[in-house]
C-alpha cells in the first residue's frame, strides 16, 4: 500500500516555504505597524461553539465540520474558521477588562469538508485579524486599510475591493424579511437545490453562483435601502473615509454574510479578474457574536486572508525578485584538514547570521552541483593552499565571478553583500 496525503490536503514542499516565510513576515510586520498583538487558538474546540457562533443553517455546520467525539465524550470541532475561537478567548480570559479595543491577528490552520478544488482544500490555511471593543466606522476603515495594504505589500496590485452593509441587527432583521417576501414571489424560478435556503437562510441565496440567479439576485431588494439613520450614518462614514484615502470601492448590494452573527460593514478583496473561487480577503462586522457565546455585547470586526489563494495570486501577478534577495552560503573543502576547518568556518558564519550549509564529503565538482541544488547563493572553497595563505576562496553563483579574500575578513565581506 502507497500511503498518500488525504483528499483536499497537501503537502507543503521545502522549495514552497520561502514564499509562505515571506507572507507570514509581510502579515507580521503590518499588522504589528498597526498595533495588533498576536493570539493562538488550538485546533480543536467545542462543538457549540461554531454551532452558536456560525449558526445551525449554514453550510459550515450542516456539511463542512469535522466534528467528534472525544474518548471522555465531549463533542469537538476541528476549527472551520478563526472568528469565533478567537472571541472565545476573549470572553475566558477576560479582555474586556483590557484597554478597548483589543486588536488581535492570528495565523492558523482551519478545515471544512468540501469538495477539493482550486483554490479550495479541506484544510488551509488562514491569516486574520479582529478588533473587538469598538463599533466606529474608523475602525473598519483601518481593518479594510490593513486588508487592502497586505496584498498591495505582497505585489498583489489587479485587485479591487467590494463593501456593502447590513446594518445594525434590527436593520438586518427588516431586511431579511423584506428578501425572503422577495424571493417567495420567485420561487418557481428559483433552483430546487437552493429553494429550502430561501426558509432557513435567504442572505445564502444572494450568495448563491447558479448563473439562474443572477438576474432574480440583481433585481432583489437592496439592504442599504432598510437600514437605519445610525447604520446610515456609520456607512457614510466609512465609504467617506475610504475616499479620503484613495482606497477605491465598489459597493456591491449582493455582497452579504449568511453566518448570524454579521451586522453593518461587509467587505471582499478579490482579483479583478473574478473566478468562481477567487476571494482573497473577506471580512466584516460582527457585533453581536460576543454577546452570542455568553460574554458581555461587545462589538467586534475582523476579516479572514486565505493563503493558499494569495500564494496562487502572487505565483501569477508577481516577479518575486525580493525571494531571492538572501544570502545561502555551501561551504565545500578539498582535503581532511580543509573539511576540519570547513566545519569551524561553517559554524562561524552561521553564528553571525548567514544560513551555511557543509558540503558533503565528495569531489569539488560534485560539491558545486549539490550547491545549485539547494539554491546556494554563494560558495566558499578551502584547500590545502588555502588554509597555508589564511585565505578563502568565494564564489558568487549570480555573477559566476569569484575572489580570493582573507578568512580574517570573511564575516564582514558577507555582511557586506546582504
């Protein structure tokens, strides 16, 4: 038997983790620029907790977990998404006794049972934000600004950012009954496997990608036409926001989020080039899903950067030079006593910062090759000369030059060429 990865997960190769480095450094460092401090949640959590923050009708929970119970019976969750484990955490330890608000960011891995595709696996991988404590529209400005500033850092430029609202939760509730009124008047047109969506979550039905529901989704009723004068108020401050600055949006009224715990700004990055699985960030607000796990209403926004997308993104819109732009030193040797000091020399230099690699025990030209091989950048040779002049030879595989300098010196040459 040939054991293989499971279906919808992979295996992420050596020659693939300096991109995934690269991200998580670019996410790390922005997100540490706009004061977010990092949480880590673990990969199992109970059950309920998604099926009272995700809601009982989505998707998610009547398909997609990965659910079990334990040996001492407890039913539990691998995590399907970040939000909510990182609101539990908030609630157990207290948070809301911290200055507001609270911001927070978090890499993790998440898993949904769905049908593997492009851009879809059943376990992937996500980078995110939430700001809990807060409810001003400044404050979704800066979640959207981070979002939309990540990808343009990571040389993802043909985007473009789509925005809608749901308002508060009474503006939603109107609003959910005036589409569901709404789609009731269509349901002979509508797909039999989307008709029970319009009784237990019509927001999923403007979600839906049946091209038969393009035009009965365009025609439908538009949620910023029911919300309230606040709500009105805090989404003229955010598109206003936006304008300041120079963020283009395009408002996008079939834009919703079917998990119950969304209220007011809802937001997607995609590619401008859209395709069926094309969503690189998604996002919005959450203010009554704290209250919803038992803490005290707390209002809350964040979004959700899948990164298997963005790699896929960046491999196709991006020139990467930068993922080269490092220093990998093979330091090979000819002879036992230049492989003695090769072990010394190998040490020191990565003391000082610089990844360097032994050679194996071979010949030079053998050597050479293994240093393509590993993508060295540099190589430094000793021989038997060498070590009588207190010298080394370093070549350089970008220019194919190479110079003989002295082994007092070496550390600070290297220094040099980063």
């Amino acid at each position: 038997m040939i054991f293989q990865a499971p279906r919808g997960t992979y295996d992420r190769m050596p020659d693939q983790q300096r991109l995934w480095q690269r991200i998580n450094k670019v996410s790390e460092e922005l997100s540490n620029s706009y004061g977010y401090d990092r949480i880590d949640t673990p990969i199992i959590e109970d059950a309920k907790l998604f099926s009272r923050g995700v809601g009982d009708v989505t998707d998610i929970m009547e398909k997609e977990t990965y659910t079990f119970p334990d040996r001492g019976g407890d039913l539990l969750t691998l995590r399907p998404e970040g939000t909510a484990p990182v609101c539990r955490a908030y609630i157990e330890h207290g948070m809301h006794n911290l200055p507001q608000p609270v911001r927070l960011y978090y890499f993790c891995p998440v898993f949904r049972y769905e049908r593997p595709q492009s851009g879809r696996y059943r376990q992937h991988h996500q980078f995110g934000v939430e700001v809990l404590g807060s409810d001003e529209p400044e404050i979704d400005v800066e979640v959207i600004e981070l979002a939309w500033n990540l990808l343009k850092r990571l040389d993802i430029s043909d985007i473009k950012l789509k925005i809608n609202t749901m308002g508060d939760s009474d503006s939603r509730k109107l609003y959910v009954s005036k589409l569901q009124d709404y789609l009731k008047s269509k349901i002979d047109q509508i797909p039999e496997s989307i008709k029970e969506r319009v009784s237990s979550n019509p927001l999923r039905v403007l979600d839906s990608k049946d091209p038969k529901m393009v035009e009965i989704n365009s025609e439908a009723p538009k949620s910023v036409d029911y919300i309230n004068s606040q709500s009105t108020e805090h989404w003229q401050t955010l598109t206003g926001n936006l304008d300041v600055l120079s963020i283009p949006y395009e408002v996008d009224h079939t834009l919703v989020r079917g998990f119950d715990y969304y209220t007011r700004t809802v937001f997607e990055v995609v590619p401008s080039v859209e395709k069926s699985q094309n969503t690189l960030i998604g996002g919005g607000r959450y203010d009554g899903l704290i209250k919803m796990l038992g803490g005290k209403p707390t209002p809350g926004i964040g979004f959700g950067m899948g990164l298997e997308r963005v790699i896929s993104a960046i491999n196709k819109t991006s020139h990467q030079s930068d993922l080269n732009d490092y220093m990998k030193l093979l330091v090979a040797h000819i002879g036992d006593a230049a492989k003695e000091r090769a072990v010394l020399l190998s040490s020191r230099i990565r003391n000082a910062g610089i990844p360097a690699v032994l050679a194996p025990t071979r010949g030079i030209k053998s050597q050479l090759r293994y240093a393509t091989s590993i993508s060295a950048t540099h190589t430094i040779i000793i021989g038997d000369k060498e070590l009588q002049t207190g010298e080394v030879v370093l070549r350089d595989f970008s220019t194919h030059s190479q110079e003989t300098i002295s082994e007092a010196n070496l550390i600070q040459v290297l220094l040099n060429l980063i």
